[in-house]
C-alpha cells in the first residue's frame, strides 16, 4: 500500500533534484567563468549548453539579435 501511495511522490522528487543540481551547476560554472574573466559571450554559451535545445536555440538567437 505504501509503495502504491509513494513511488509516484519519489519519482517527482527525483525529478525535482535533477533540476536542482543542474541550477547548482550552472550558477557555478557562471561565477568560475567570471572570475576566470571570460568574455560575456562564451559564458553565454556555456550556461545555453545546459538548456534543452528549443530553450537553447531562442536564447542564442535572441543575444544574436541584441
């Protein structure tokens, strides 16, 4: 009974952290390149690389257009 009540909860918590991490990882990988100085624009791909490509696609377009 509590397998029946729970595992669809774990599935989305599972979910949850996934996002979670991949948030955690981007903010890192933002700060390493701004201290390392990098320029604007390479950190902008960096960060793309971790949206799916649809998301990344737009984003990419967008600082294209700008």
């Amino acid at each position: 009974m509590a397998n029946f009540l729970f595992q669809p909860m774990m599935g989305k918590l599972q979910i949850d952290d996934g996002d979670e991490t991949t948030v955690k990882e981007m903010i890192i990988e933002g700060v390493l390149s701004i201290q390392a100085g990098d320029n604007p624009r390479i950190l902008l791909v960096k960060l793309a690389s971790y949206l799916p490509p649809k998301q990344k696609q737009a984003v990419l377009d967008k600082a294209k257009a700008d």
